[in-house]
C-alpha cells in the first residue's frame, strides 16, 4: 500500500488536503444534506472585502472560446460578486460546463447512490467493527459535538465518514456548498438558460473513495480526524490563495503535499487532467458557443495543469486577470 512508504505526518496533510480540495465536489450533495446552521463565528467570516480574482485563462481556437475558471467547491457569502474579468466571461458564453453537472449533484439519485456505497448492508456489521479500538471513542465524541448519533455513524463506511468530516468542518468556517463557484454559476445559468454538460459523473468521483481498500479508507478517517484542529488553518490558506488567484500557491502547496505520493497525484490530478483535454477540445471545435468550463482550481496551472496541457497542443492559450500585479499560476 501506498501509505505503508510514508511518513505518518505526511500522509495525514496528503490525504487531508485531497479531501478537502481537490475532490470536494465530491462531498457537496453531503455537505447540503447536512442542516446544521452556521456558527456564529462562521457567518461573521463570511463578510470578506473586496471582490476575489480566482484563476481564469482563456482558450481561443478560430472564433470559439472556452474560459477556464479556477473554482471552490466550498466558499462563503462575501465572496460575492467576483471580479468583473469573470463576470464578461460568463455574459460572453452561450454554454457552461462543470466536473459534474449540478444537475446531477442535486439529484435525489446522487445521495441514493453516495448512500448506497457508503453504508453497510449486513445488519450484524458496523463501522465500529472496522476501526481500531482507540478510534471509535474519538469519532463518537466528534460526531456527538457536531450533531450526529453513534446509531448513525455506526452504519456508515469509513471512506463517507471521511467526507462527512470534510462537509461538517468545512460549514464550521462558513465554507458552504451552497456558495461554491458551481452552485453560483448553475444557479444563474439555470436563470439565463444557459446549456450545461459535465466532464465527469458522481458515480466516477465517489469511486476514487469507495472502489479504495478498506485500509485506506479506515485512514482517511482517522487522518480526518486527526486534523480537525488544524482544518480552519489550512482551508483559509487555501482559500486566500484562491480569492488572489495566486496558481503558484496553489501549485507550491500541491506539490508539498504530494512529493512522495506520486500515484495519488496521478489518480486525482494529473490522469483527470489528461482526460478532460479531449473534452475541452471537443467544446472547441463548436463553430458557434463559447464555454464557461468551471473545475477545480488545483487542475488548472502548473506543469501538469489543463492550461499547459492545452498550451501543448498548440491551443492559444491567455491569462485573463484585468489589474493583477504579478502574472501568477502561468
């Protein structure tokens, strides 16, 4: 197993940061289901001044264009409105695409299927079964401070009590599925009755979790848990860089966190990255829409990234960042 090589610490920040950041898509239909209100403190942060500049490039093929927007699936009430470069390109685009079509996140189906995946179906079988001694006792007195029973969590796999604490945690700072760069975009999309398409489907991004042995689910976890403390910290940070539209932060922390995990990198980025560049060129080839494609901002710079990826085959490819003092994430 791929967590057998590494050191604990870093396995912990790996695993913790491609839950929370690049596979959050994942744990938004939870994260909505999930009614807890926002903390006060939580609502009190959602005020952010300034409107955010997150990552956006330009892809020109003829007279077609497809904008890339570096999302968060995650994000809060003051992050609204965005920048005016994001909002022309959103009014030049006759089309929107996303990972997954909100649509299906939304889907009454998305949550039958993440449950039909993540809870046990033997009666006599719990999770408490499953995980070491020492760790039961700790995610009962988390769940029970986030509103959760034990007779609930007892049912549930480990790999959908890892993105649980993900949602929950996540609400605890005013991070809101509601508010990501997705929901917003749908939402008026729907309004201007705008096409939608999806690169991938939720059966596609769950499967990373539940198709994962059971180990590495039980790790992910107790890893979740472990740094429950630290979550705020570190989903700020990344959420500042986000709001700067800094790709080298960005960039700099992925590659800190997956230096020695190189297959997980590949698993979720890098091969997702590749798989989509067939799909953007097919939206290119359309000789009358432009598309607004929302993803990820991780799947974005770097030398790995869509935008290089796309600068590699000759496509024309331009930051567009009206005001940016530096060029970043290029």
């Amino acid at each position: 197993m791929l967590d057998s090589l590494m050191p604990r610490s870093l396995q912990r920040r790996t695993l913790s940061f491609a839950l929370a950041a690049l596979l959050g898509l994942a744990a938004a239909p939870l994260a909505c289901a999930l009614t807890t209100p926002l903390p006060p403190i939580a609502k009190a942060m959602a005020a952010t001044a300034g409107p955010p500049t997150p990552l956006l490039w330009k892809v020109s093929k003829g007279e077609t264009t497809v904008y890339l927007l570096g999302s968060m699936h995650m994000l809060r009430d003051g992050d609204y409105p965005l920048s005016p470069d994001v909002e022309a390109a959103y009014k030049d685009a006759e089309k929107l695409a996303f990972e997954i079509t909100p649509a299906e996140l939304k889907s009454p189906a998305t949550m039958a299927l993440t449950l039909k995946y993540g809870m046990y179906t033997d009666p006599a079988h719990t999770l408490k079964d499953d995980l070491p001694a020492a760790t039961w006792p700790k995610l009962v007195a988390w769940a029970a401070k986030n509103g959760l029973p034990e007779a609930a969590i007892l049912k549930f796999k480990p790999w959908l009590v890892a993105l649980t604490i993900v949602a929950l945690e996540s609400k605890a700072i005013g991070m809101d599925p509601e508010q990501g760069l997705d929901m917003h975009f749908a939402k008026v999309g729907d309004a201007d009755k705008k096409l939608e398409s999806g690169l991938e489907t939720v059966d596609f991004q769950l499967s990373i979790f539940y198709s994962a042995p059971m180990k590495e689910q039980i790790d992910m976890l107790q890893q979740g848990l472990e740094q429950v403390g630290g979550f705020a910290k570190d989903m700020n940070r990344e959420h500042d860089a986000w709001r700067r539209g800094d790709g080298d932060a960005l960039i700099a922390q992925a590659k800190k966190e997956f230096a020695k995990y190189p297959e997980l990198y590949q698993k979720i980025v890098a091969q997702r990255n590749r798989n989509w560049v067939s799909k953007i060129e097919a939206m290119l080839a359309d000789p009358k829409d432009d598309t607004l494609l929302v993803v990820g901002a991780l799947h974005l710079p770097g030398p790995d990234g869509v935008v290089h990826l796309l600068q590699q085959k000759g496509y024309k490819v331009e930051r567009v960042c009206t005001g940016c003092s530096i060029a970043r994430g290029r």
